[in-house]
C-alpha cells in the first residue's frame, strides 16, 4: 500500500519536473484575438517551412491597455514569458527606456525604407530601433457619398467646407454632421493631434521643446468645442463616444461625416449594411492654408530582452513582415500593411479601391509624440481636452494648466 | 480552564497553515512595497515619495473621488441590505427563489457586469434612457458617462446593485442568529415592532452590521474593475478612485516608487477607518 | 418570525400581504432587471442589438450566441476551469478559516494578535498592488498556467472574511458544551470535528457563499489574466473578456451576453443549493 503510494508520488512529482530533450524551439508573444485567422495562418506557414521552430501565439483580450499590462507584469518580474512583443506604436519608447527591448539595427537596416515611413519612425527612440512595424493605422474621414453627390457637393477639403456641408444636409437628431472619438481615451488624443495639426500647431516642436500652448492650440480646442456648441453639427454625446460607437452611427445611417480608423471600411461594405455603397474616404480636413496630418497608429514586432530564443525570433519576425506574409494576413484578417508596395498589388487593389486613397495618407501620418513619458503628457491632455469638451474649462485655461503639468513630468 | 502547553500547541497548529500562507503571498509583497515607496531607483530617498504626494493635484482629487464614493454608496448599502434581510427572513412563498435572485448581482463577474451596465447608460443604444424617456421622466437622452455628476450616479449605482447582496447575506444569517425566545420574551410584556426592532434586533445585529460595514468600506476604497470599465475614470477624472490612479502610476507610467507610496497611503487610510469603525462600534458584550 | 394577525380587520391584513408581495416583486425586479436584459440581449441577433427603438423583445430568437458559445471546446474548458479552482478555494478556504476560527475563537495565544493583524493588512491593501510579486513567485515556484497559482492567492485573500464571519459564529457556541465534552474524556480534536463542526452548518454554508462567489474565486479577473497564459488554463471572466467580433474593435454583446448567462448557471445552482442548507441548518433551531 505505502509502495503504491511512493510510487504514485514519484510519477506525480516527476512529472512536474520532467524535461523532454528540446528539439522544438519554442518562442511566443501576446496578440491579439485573431479575428480572422490570418496570424494563425501565417504562423503554421513559417512553422512549416521552419519545423524546427515553434510558434505560439498567446490571443489576448481586445483591450490594448490590458495586454499592455499583460506585457508589463511579465517584463516587471524578469520574466521570458513572451519572446517576441506585439507592441503598439507608443509603448516602444517607454518600453526602450526601461531596458526591456533589444535594438534591432543589426539586421534591420536597409529593409527599412521599403516601410511607411511614419511607422518607422514610431519605432525608433534615441536613435535605435526597436520595432518592426507590421499594421499601420491612420486616422481617415469617412463621408456619406450618396449624401454628398445629390447636393452636388465635392468631398471637404477646409474645416469650414466641412461646417457648411453639415449645416446644410443635417437633420438632428436622426442625422448629424460630424462624428469623432471624445471619450477621455487614448482615441481623444489622436482626434486632438489631428486637429491641432490641421491649424499648424504640435505639441513638441523639432527640437523637443513644448509648443503646445499656442495660439494654434487654443484655436485647435475652440474648435472642437465649438462643433458641438456653436456650429452644433456633433451631438453632445460625442464625449462618450470610443472607435464603435461612431461606427455603429455612421452605418446605421444617423451621421454625414465620421472620424475613424481604416478597419471601419469593410465593416461598412457587409452585406446587411445600410450604408453599403455609399462611402468614400478623404484625408481629414485642415484649417484654409494650413495641411493635414493623420495621427498614425500601428503595431509591430519587437524582441523581448529576457528572451532566451533571439535569433529563432529574429526568423520569425523577418517571415511575418515579409510581402507574401503581410498580403495574406490583410486578405484573411484585413491588415493594413506597412510596406509601401503591396499599396500597388493588384489583388488588394481590387478588394481595396479605395487603398490607393489611404496610402497617401498613410504616407503623411505622423506618429504622436515619441517619448518614454507618453503616457503620462497623454494622460494629462486627455482629460484637459475632455473637461474644454465638456465646457467645464476654457481653451486657454485648459492648455495652461496641462502646460505647466507637462513641464513638471518632463523636468523628472 | 487551566491553559496547558498543549492547548498552546493545538492552537498554533491550527492557525499554522493560515500563517504561512498569508506570510507568503501577503505579507511579502506588502513588504516590498512599504521598502520601495521609500526609494526612488533603487535609492533612498527618505520621505521624498510622500511629500510628493501631498502635493499631487490629482491625487487629492482621487482620493476625494474615493472618499465620497463610500460615503456614498457604502451606508446605502447597509441601509437596503438591512432592509432586504428583514424581508427576506419573513416566511413567504417563493421565498427561495427571492433570496437567490437577491444573491445574483453578488454572484455575476464584476468586470462583465461593468460592461454591460456601459452598454446600459449608453446614450443612444441604452436601456436606461429608454425607460426614462418613455416614462417620461426625461426630455431628451442624456449623456450619462459623459457628464461627471451623471457619471458618479452611474458607478454608485452600479456599486450598490453589486454589493448590496454581500450585506444582505451577512445581516440575514445576523437575524437568523437571534433567540427567537427573546422576541417571545419581550413581546409579553408588551412591546410594538419598532421597540422590538430597536431593543432587540439592531443591538444584536451590531457585530453583524459592523463585519459588513468594514468589509465594504474597504473594498470600496479599493474599488477597481467597475470603475475601469464603467468610465476610465473619466470624464475629466470625475470618477478615478486611487486604486485607478495607482495602475496608471505603476502599469503604465512604470514609477514602481510613487505608486507604493500611494498604495502606502491607501493602506494607512483603510486602517484609520477600521480603527474608528471599532472604536465606536466595536466589541461590547451583549448581555442576554 | 411569522407574520402577525391583525384581529380586527381582515381587510388590512389582506392590504399588509398585498403590499408586502408587491414590495417583494419590486425588489425582485430591481436585483434580477440588468441580469434580465442580458438574457434578452443574448437572444437577439447581432444586428438588432444595435436598432433603434430599442426592442424588449427580439423578433425572432436566436440562439446562435449560444451555439457558438457551447460548440466552442475552449469555453467549455474555461467552464471547467473555474469550477475547479472556485470549489477548491472554497474547501481550502473553509478549512483553513474554521480552524483558525477556532483557535482564535476559544484558546489564547502568544501570536493571537499578530494573526489577526496579518488576516486585516491582507484586506487592507488593494488588490493591484501584489499583482507583480505575485506573478514573480508563481514564476519562481513554476506555478503559472496551474490551477494552483490561484487558489493560494484565493484562499489567501478569502481568509479574512471567513475567518471573522467563523470566528464571530463560534463565539455564539456555548463554552458549557465544550466543558461538557471535556469532562467527559473528547480531545480537542475531536470536539472540534464532531461537535462543533456540525453545529456550525449554517455559517459554514454562508461563508462558502460568500468566498465562491466572492471578489477571490469565481468572478476574479486581474489575477487569472496575469497567471494564466494559456488558453487552456484560463478561467471564465477573463475568457468572456476575450470574446471578440468580427473587428478589433468589435464588442459581440449577444456572445458576451449569453457567456453572463451561461456562466451565472454554475452559480445559480450553487447558490440554490446553499440556500436550502441555510434554511435547513437554522431550522434546527438555536444552539442550546
């Protein structure tokens, strides 16, 4: 009986301690829950043409900021639990700062220009570069153009084109002029950079200093107070508003204009939707005289410094950005590719006409402030933006305020 | 009873498993972080971390936010609770049906339930300004996580629906707890409901009353995953507890030190509660 | 406590019942409504969720939520998982807190009060802040992606209320019964497994409530996120945040709602079946 017992324990025990002889390298990273299936497939096309090598690709949640927590948690404790890390564009210089990423110039070098060159440059901090970028994400204005074509109006190209057409063709509540993300969110921060750019203002100018209290600024947050409150052709809710919130207005037809990320397009052109048809996509407007800019977003792969697997993650990050890797992953899960010549391939091209559109764009994006603080200046300009949105606070007051807390964050 | 060395040893073995177990995953991590609020980059700097604090704007108004939000939703809590204890200790048919649909708020994943109140207070798509609407108790749809007073109903609201079972369940094994006998007792001589309920029922239900209090302040000056879904925190910061403010601080501005301090401060504020909490309310002997 | 017999009028006694059943389906209504829409919701397609009036009642039915959610093995797995780390947690957890109840209820001890310190600083910190040493030392110990690097957090974090709510109950326990036991040749052991053990059902039954479906068993999301990394281990709430549509930004609020459903199932039944327990073991009557 006691043998028995021993017995069962050994195996138990061993079996906890048990190490098969490795012929599989094994390496993973957190992503995202696949939608689509493209990244599965891609991963057991390298697995084949790499057997010795396995990849795992651990699906998350769709919250960015839970998988970034995810990431953090694991990096905070030493830990190699993810080789490869599936960033976002703005985690990449807090991630640099702290040591936790390898540079990857050593074969990432002349690769690069056959990249957008906003996502490149979202990758590097302090000279080196940490990221392959592999999705790129553009803020675009999404417009009804059935609306717009019986009027006879051509697509806005001015702030004030875009006012007149929605004052003109608006029928609140049921139909609105201008939608955009206003929830104190990362989103709010990329509409204001958006803005804020259409009138010639920044946030940091070339050399690093603060810039964004200026009269450009305070036009830029006037201007979204007053599309809700003056010129009154976006509704109020607009504050709680995040990426589906606006997309489920524009489809179901209750909005003229939209603010939103590529990925909306094809949810827009299914079968059962209203507006099906009916869309174009343009650049987002600027002020007369001034240019746009979109805000870029993007993720991409980096290499995590506990890893114990580099150069099987180095294969497999050079397979997953490859050209035949980044057409499969937008043909099964709609990608937005970061090399600039599968714009021009021909299979895209046709389910995607509008591709060629939103490579210009795409090519003009600018990245939001690359600084391992980011997300604390973020932060802070969220919720100045929000309360100047809510009308608890002057434009002016509200930029000198986040002024002087952006300079105390930036002096630590 | 004569206190022998073995009722010495029984006792600590008893409570042996408990010890370490709390020791490890407890107290170590408390530990860590008491040194390192004391640190900044593995130096250290003394009470740097703390004065820091006190001058940190958003940290006032997180721990304001904090504040009112269990001064708020706690004593409702133990009011309805109170109330749904005594319901539910009547004899009535389908009384087991009441009490689990009583329990089911308790029991539903707290971040889940976040978002489906979210898609609840929606402005267009939400049930709850439907039903206002057509009971037309408003005009017009309103914003509610999009305007700060509105906002801090919402996740008061939210609070209370969720934990109100928690002392429901507490104060009705409270009231289960009492002799019957002693309402017989004093009923002969003559006493209404509300002097049975005032000399008998409540002074009993205290050490009740007092274990649900301190349990929901506390997790109320924790709250998290309501809130963090519900609204982030906004809008404009409206609504961050500091428990928000710490993940911010440690998860995403990655300042380990400053975000122990606040954990430091937080700690020390739950004790000052739980010691007033006793001081005030705490072990009296009830004489039968 | 039954309902008192008014002697002079059968009409206000018949008005008392009414508007006490009323009150009765009120609170019903109020605890079950939220839980309601999200029934209602997981039964209607995908694009009715989103039109305008809202509907109370779907058009047609669709349970395609549902299949989906049931043909999906991993969600079954996440079903299971919890299962097994919540009844875990809670038979450690009862365990370990009746024994600590005892010794801290009954015998004194050197460490007496260092223990109950240790179970208070446990509650009093929120829960963020041990997220990191935590995963650090079930990283050491080998622990993540097992089961148990969950329930020894649980039952950890859990202990403080059960042992106050087991503590406070055995203080009820008259020490003559005991005395009694003493006099008559049981060892402590033994008291405590065959007198008061048995006597103590209905707080033992509370308490399982209370920890399954506390913020540390079935519902915990921080946790379960962090350790369990595989997608065979997780657990349900984390496995319901994963649920995505058919874009990034997608929320599936039919799938989401019918995996609330789904997995209030298991507590439904748990709850129901406590419940009697309850009734069962305070209808034995009071303790003497």
């Amino acid at each position: 009986m006691y043998k028995l017992i021993i017995i069962t324990s050994l195996m138990i025990a061993s079996s906890y301690f048990s190490c098969y002889p490795q012929e599989k390298t094994k390496i993973t990273f957190l992503g995202w829950p696949d939608p689509g299936g493209g990244f599965e497939e891609v991963i057991s096309d390298f697995e084949k043409e790499n057997p010795d090598i396995d990849v795992e690709m651990i699906k998350g949640p769709t919250s960015t900021d839970t998988r970034e927590t995810m990431y953090v948690t694991s990096f905070l404790a030493g830990e190699a639990t993810y080789d490869m890390v599936f960033m976002d564009i703005i985690w990449v210089p807090k991630f640099a700062k702290q040591g936790w990423l390898i540079p990857l110039d050593g074969w990432f070098k002349e690769e690069r220009k056959e990249f957008l060159p906003g996502d490149i440059q979202g990758s590097i901090y302090q000279g080196k570069i940490y990221r392959v970028p592999l999705q790129s994400d553009a803020g675009v204005l999404y417009y009804r153009k059935d609306l717009l074509e019986k009027e006879g109006f051509m697509p806005p190209q001015t702030w004030d084109e875009l006012i007149k057409i929605s004052q003109k063709l608006q029928n609140p509540p049921h139909l609105w002029g201008f939608v955009f993300q206003g929830k104190q969110y990362e989103g709010l921060v990329c509409n204001f950079l958006e803005i804020l750019w259409s009138f010639g203002g920044d946030i940091f100018d070339k050399k690093g200093n603060l810039i964004l209290n200026s009269p450009q600024g305070v036009q830029a947050l006037e201007f979204m107070y007053k599309l809700i409150h003056t010129y009154k052709i976006t509704p109020e809710g607009v504050t709680t508003y995040e990426e589906e919130e606006t997309r489920h207005i524009f489809q179901e037809g209750r909005t003229i204009f939209c603010r939103n990320w590529p990925y909306m397009w094809k949810l827009t052109q299914e079968e059962n939707s209203p507006v099906k048809n009916k869309v174009g996509i343009i650049r987002i407007p600027h002020k007369e005289g001034k240019n746009s800019f979109s805000t870029l977003g993007g993720w991409g792969f980096g290499i995590s410094k506990f890893s114990k697997n580099k150069s099987a993650c180095i294969k497999f990050i050079k397979y997953i950005t490859s050209y035949q890797a980044q057409k499969k992953l937008h043909l099964k899960s709609g990608i937005v590719p970061t090399r600039k010549a599968l714009f021009s391939d021909e299979e895209i091209l046709k389910l995607n006409p509008h591709y060629p559109d939103l490579y210009q764009i795409l090519l003009s994006a600018k990245p939001r402030p690359v600084h391992p603080e980011y997300a604390q200046i973020s932060d802070i300009l969220k919720r100045f933006i929000h309360k100047v949105l809510l009308g608890e606070l002057s434009p002016k007051t509200a930029l000198d305020k986040a002024e002087l807390k952006i300079k105390k964050v930036l002096k630590e | 009873m004569p206190k022998s060395f073995d009722e010495q040893k029984f006792g600590l073995l008893l409570i042996l498993p408990s010890f370490i177990l709390l020791g490890l995953v407890a107290l170590y991590p408390i530990l860590r972080n008491l040194i390192l609020s004391f640190t900044e980059n593995d130096q250290f700097i003394g009470i740097k971390n703390f004065i820091l604090l006190f001058q940190d704007e958003r940290f006032k108004s997180s721990l304001f936010n904090t504040l009112l939000f269990c001064l708020i939703s706690v004593p409702l809590q133990l009011f309805l609770g109170l109330v749904f204890a005594l319901i539910l200790q009547q004899r009535f048919f389908t009384r087991g049906f009441v009490r689990t649909s009583v329990f089911l708020p308790w029991a539903l994943p707290t971040a889940v339930m976040a978002v489906a109140w979210k898609w609840i207070f929606n402005d267009t798509y939400g049930v709850f300004n439907d039903i206002l609407l057509r009971l037309q108790i408003i005009k017009e749809p309103l914003a509610w996580l999009g305007k700060p007073d509105l906002a801090f109903f919402c996740i008061i609201l939210a609070e209370v629906w969720k934990c109100t079972p928690f002392v429901t369940v507490i104060l009705l094994a409270g009231l289960q707890s009492i002799p019957p006998e002693l309402y017989e007792a004093i009923s002969v001589d003559g006493a209404n409901t509300l002097q049975r309920f005032r000399l008998i029922t409540l002074p009993l239900l205290r050490p009740f009353l007092l274990v649900a209090l301190v349990f929901r302040t506390i997790q109320a000056l924790g709250v998290f995953d309501s809130i963090w879904v519900l609204t982030g925190g906004g809008p404009g910061g409206s609504t961050e507890p500091i428990s928000l403010y710490v993940y911010d601080t440690v998860f995403r501005y990655l300042k380990f030190s400053y975000g122990s301090t606040m954990v430091i401060f937080s700690f020390i504020l739950s004790l000052i509660f739980v010691f007033i909490f006793y001081k005030f309310w705490g072990d009296r002997q009830i004489e039968y | 406590m039954s309902t008192k017999k008014y002697r002079f009028s059968p009409i206000i006694y018949g008005l008392t019942q009414i508007s006490f059943y009323l009150l009765v389906i009120f609170i019903v209504i109020l605890h079950l409504a939220p839980f309601l829409w999200q029934v209602i919701c997981s039964l209607k397609n995908v694009d009715e969720i989103y039109s305008l009036p809202l509907k109370y009642i779907p058009s047609k039915i669709s349970l395609s939520a549902y299949r989906d959610l049931i043909s999906n093995p991993l969600f079954l797995r996440y079903l299971l998982n919890s299962i097994l780390i919540s009844l875990s947690t809670t038979f450690f957890c009862l365990l370990l807190a009746s024994l600590s109840g005892y010794a801290l209820s009954r015998l004194s001890l050197r460490f007496k009060t260092f223990f109950q310190f240790l179970l208070l600083i446990a509650c009093l910190f929120p829960q963020i802040i041990f997220l990191v040493p935590l995963y650090e030392l079930m990283a050491n110990l080998k622990l993540i992606n097992k089961p148990l690097a969950l329930v020894l957090p649980y039952v950890t974090f859990s202990l403080p209320l059960a042992v106050w709510v087991m503590t406070g109950f055995f203080q009820t326990i008259p020490k003559e019964i005991e005395e009694q036991a003493i006099i008559d040749g049981f060892s402590r052991l033994k008291i405590l497994t065959k007198i008061i053990l048995p006597l103590s059902r209905p707080a033992l039954a509370t308490c399982a409530i209370l920890i399954f479906i506390g913020p540390f068993a079935w519902n915990e999301f921080l946790f379960s996120l962090s350790f369990m990394i595989k997608d065979t281990s997780r657990t349900v709430p984390v496995g319901i945040a994963l649920l995505s549509g058919a874009s990034m930004y997608e929320m599936p609020w039919n799938k989401i709602c019918a995996a609330c459903v789904l997995t209030t199932l298991p507590l439904i039944i748990f709850v129901i079946i406590f419940q009697k327990r309850i009734i069962e073991g305070l209808t034995r009557g009071a303790l003497k």
